[in-house]
C-alpha cells in the first residue's frame, strides 16, 4: 500500500503504451468487467455477472469469458471493486476459482465478496481480501496506483476509481449519482474530481444508465419521507420489496418502523445474509427490539408488523412471488396488507413484475410501486450530474460505459459538446483493445499520445446452466423452446431379438393436447408409427429396426403427422426397448 500517487514510475522505454480491455459491460447492462494493461501488469475493474434473457431459458446467469485473464493470469496484480452490486461482483465465485491475486473494494463490498465465495465453496487460500476507504491508494505492479474515491450509489461503500499510471490517470466512475443529502452524510467526492481535473486527467470512463433523463436525480432522502408517511397512514400490516444490497433503502425502513412502533421481519435468504454482514458493519441503526423473526409475526397486531422482503423484481422463487402465489411458508397476503415495491424494474423485466402485482391485488393487497408514489429513486446519475462529472474532469480521451449502445452513443455525443475531441471519444465493444500511446520527455511528462482499437480478444458471453458453463449450443436452447410451447410425444417400441416388433406402439403426451383429445390423436399417431415400422419403403437397407426408430427420418415423419393434424412440432421422444 502507499499513498504517494505519483509513485508509478516509467519503464526506461520513452515509448509506453497502455491498454484498456473491456471484458464485458458494454452495448449490455451487466456483467461489467474491464482489464488494464501496462507492461508486465494487469489490474481487473469489477467482475459481475448479468441475469439470463427470455431467449436463453434454464440459464441461470451470464458472466464474462476470463479466457485472455486466466492466460495473462500471473501478470494479474489485483482485482479492483467500484461497489457490492451484483453486475459488479457477481462472477467472482467463478473466476476466483482458477485465479489466485488479491481483490480491493469497500468494507461492505470485501464482506459481500467474502460471503459469496465462501457460498459458492470457493477456497480463500490464497486470496487476499482489503478493505478500502475514501483517498487510500493501491499499488499494483509497477505501473498502476489505484485510488478510491467515494461516491454516492444505492448501495454503501461506493466508490470511482482513478488509476495513476506513467501515461497519467484514469478514472473510472463506477456507479454513480450525485446525492448532496445522502443517507450516511457521506456526500461524493467532488472536490478530488476537481483537482484531478486541474492536474490532468488522460482518460475518463463514466457510466451511462441514465444518460436519457435530464436534470439531476432525486436523492434518497426523498424515498425516506415517503415510506414515513406511509407507514404513518398505513392501517394495516406492511411488506416491502426491495433490493436486498441497497443497506441505504434497508435502514430508511427500519427508521420510519420505528418511528411508528412497527416491528421488522427479514424474509428472502440474501436480504438476511445482507442484512446480517450490514448489520455486523455498523451500517444499521435501530432499537435492540425493532428486528423480530418472520415465525412470529402473528403474535403481534398487523398495524405494528413490517416484513421487509426480496423480490422486488419478481424473481419466481423469490419471497414476495411465493407470498402472491400463495406458497410462501410463513407469509399468506392478507385483505388489507399494502406491499410496497421500492425498486425500478429492470429494463424487459416488466411483464412478471405487472403479474405479481395483479395477483397481489387479487388477493385483497393494496399495491404501491414507484408509478404511484416516490417508493424508489434511481442510483444512477442523471444528464445533468454527468455533465458536472465531464466538467470538473475535462479528459483528453473519453470512452462511455454501463449501458446500452443507444446509451454509449448520446453519453459519447454529450462529452464532444462539453470539449472532448470527437476523435478522442470512443464508443467500445466488449473484446476491443484500446491502446494509449505516449512519449515521455523530461520529466517523465507526456510530449504526445495518440489512442486506437488495436485488436479483439474472446468476450463471448459464458452462460452458466447448472453445473454448466460455456457456450450452450443453439440446439439446446430450440428444445427447450419446443418444449415449452408444444410439449412432448413419446413412443415406446419393443423389439424381440429377431428385430420384430412385439407390440403395437405406445403412444404418451405431455403438456401437447388437451386430454378429450389425447385418445384420438394418441391412437393416430401410433397407427402411424406402427405404419412407419413395418411398411417404410425409405428405410434404409441393413438399418436395423432399433436405428430405424432413433433416426430423424423416423421422427420428422411422426412430428409431420402431428403438425397435419394439430398444428403444433412436439418434441418427439422415441424409446426402443429390446426383449
């Protein structure tokens, strides 16, 4: 560790090149992960994951591909952490396994992290984990020193990153907003955004989620005196769904509870592990008699009962999905409850959210999400709060992240109007190297630099399905659509040893056709099977009877014999069994 931010020292090569590797992040919302590269060094900036699309079912998350890290592994001289957020976090488990170096972030990031990896059965051996405060500075190799800078984001120990090379510093925004009344009293450091700025900043890389709304976003405050007038006017028992990383949202509840002499309950295993390591931080202020456990909350009336609940994005085994789907073990939704959900829904995500909420209101729920009351604040900062950021930083070159390309592109735009060259602006994609070259005079200070995407390196998405990971071919996924949509016909044939068949073929359906259908179509579909076996002039010559059945002759003539008399492709299942 050191505190000298001027301590990374130059190659005795005038000549030096830096290289930015954005491994996952960009053109997406999620899985951010980006590689630094300078010398004989690398230093890693998040690795998190990102949550399966509707056109990968069974997958249960994406994370990025490490394959140029493991490669380059013993030139990895730290992994850096901007926040505890599961973009941001959430692939550790996977790649510490075949990575041993240390890993830097906040207090309650480095908790998080711990949490997780020793969840996922991930060895610590050989991992070292710091825990970083606003103003310290990291040294990484020879190339790198990595200083923390406190931000304000929907999660606590939030932190930018500026990294202090040869070439001169980065800074990385991480997640960010500008919160002048922020729940912790701990505002974002602007002023060493300022002097940074003053010195020379050579490359800045900001998020770009909120980069369409203009003017400047709510501070969370604002969500604090919402739930306090709701709790004041609410007769009945209350749930709130939110996330169960945002601490902030987490002590704002506990503080109108208690404003009004309602109890707590933690429903939903991360919102009790996050509550717990929060909670061992110091993070939570409340009364020794707040918290009470969820198994007894029917000793107390329902206007002094708050279960503070995950599910905010309508997750399917999430605590407040099975408390509106009536499967909760504890929790049955009562005709009077009010259930807030304190989160904004993730971008595609809206559909279950609306059918949780429909069937939270069919059970006698009154529902309160952000359309009808200040329940959430974004944690991302507005236009006008990146704007502030452009120009206190004033970067020679400028590459957005977090977000999607239309995202990229107006942030891109936006720094070309605030003085960043149009040339010096580039819009990446995740693979991309995007190396910084610069000669050194006296000194040590930059005479020129010029920037450039030089190559790709594999930045695939890896799904992990399970206990699998990696590229899940296409084929999968087509049956488990088919699956999905038409269902399943299976038959059952038996042959004798002399390749006769034994019995006519049995003919099963699942999730296909209605069951005052299944006799007629059942019985169709086996004729035509029995037909096929004994009568197909196309079988081939020498197959044999058992080769004839598995053969995808055999099936696709089955499955157009079904789509003739039903309209719908059924995955067809054959089973030979030999006497």
């Amino acid at each position: 560790m050191a505190k000298d931010k001027t301590a990374a020292v130059a190659d005795t090569n005038n000549d030096l090149k830096l290289r930015v590797i954005p491994l996952g992040g960009l053109c997406e919302i999620g899985k951010n992960m980006t590689a630094f590269e300078m010398g004989n060094d690398i230093i890693i900036v998040d690795v998190g994951m990102a949550f399966a699309e509707e056109t990968m079912p069974g997958v249960d998350a994406v994370i990025p591909d490490f394959e140029y890290v493991l490669k380059n592994r013993d030139r990895v001289r730290g992994i850096f952490l901007t926040h505890g957020h599961e973009d941001h976090i959430g692939s550790l488990p996977y790649l510490m396994q075949d990575l041993k170096c240390p890993i830097y972030g906040g207090k309650l990031t480095i908790e998080l992290v711990r949490h997780k990896l020793s969840d996922k059965g991930v060895s610590l051996a050989g991992i070292s984990m710091m825990a970083c405060k606003n103003g310290e500075m990291i040294k990484a190799g020879k190339n790198f020193f990595v200083e923390f800078i406190r931000v304000n984001h929907s999660i606590a120990d939030s932190y930018a990153l500026a990294i202090h090379t040869p070439l001169g510093v980065i800074i990385h925004s991480g997640d960010f907003k500008v919160d002048y009344t922020p729940i912790n009293g701990k505002t974002i450091n602007l002023q060493r955004f300022g002097e940074l700025g003053k010195e020379g900043v050579l490359l800045f890389m900001c998020e770009s989620t909120n980069i369409e709304i203009p003017g400047v976003s709510p501070s969370e405050n604002h969500v604090g005196k919402s739930f306090q007038k709701i709790f004041q006017e609410t007769p009945g028992r209350i749930i709130v769904a939110t996330f169960s990383s945002h601490v902030h949202r987490m002590q704002q509840i506990f503080t109108a509870a208690e404003m009004y002499g309602k109890h707590i309950c933690l429903s939903g295993r991360s919102m009790v592990n996050v509550f717990n390591i929060a909670n061992s931080l110091g993070y939570i202020e409340m009364k020794e008699d707040t918290l009470i456990d969820i198994e007894e909350i029917d000793n107390y009336p329902p206007n002094e009962v708050v279960i503070l609940t995950t599910g905010s994005q309508a997750e399917p085994m999430s605590a407040l999905s099975r408390m509106a789907y009536a499967s909760h073990r504890s929790v049955e939704i009562q005709e009077g409850d009010t259930v807030i959900i304190s989160a904004h829904p993730i971008p595609g995500n809206e559909k279950p959210i609306y059918r949780v909420i429909n069937e939270l209101f069919r059970k006698g729920a009154h529902v309160i999400y952000e359309s009808l009351a200040d329940v959430h604040v974004s944690g991302h900062a507005y236009a006008n709060e990146l704007k502030l950021m452009h120009n206190l930083i004033k970067p020679t070159y400028f590459i957005p992240v977090h977000g999607e390309y239309r995202m990229l592109y107006k942030h891109a735009k936006m720094a070309q109007e605030l003085g960043t060259l149009p040339e010096n602006t580039f819009i990446l994609n995740n693979g991309d190297v995007f190396e910084i070259s610069a000669t050194l005079g006296a000194n040590n200070k930059v005479i020129n630099s010029s920037a450039r995407v030089i190559d790709q390196v594999p930045a695939q998405a890896v799904l992990i399905d399970g206990n699998t990971s990696g590229d899940i071919s296409n084929r999968v996924f087509t049956e488990r659509k088919s699956l999905a949509s038409d269902g399943c016909v299976a038959i059952s044939v038996v042959v004798d040893k002399n390749e006769a068949l034994v019995a006519p073929p049995v003919v099963t359906s699942i999730g296909f056709i209605y069951e005052d259908e299944k006799a007629d179509i059942h019985g169709g579909c086996g004729a035509k099977a029995m037909a096929l076996l004994t009568t197909d002039s196309k079988r081939k010559a020498n197959q044999t009877l058992e080769e004839y059945c598995i053969s995808r002759q055999f099936r696709d003539a089955i499955k157009n014999h079904l789509f003739d008399k039903t309209k719908r492709h059924p995955m067809i299942l054959v089973n030979v069994t030999r006497l």
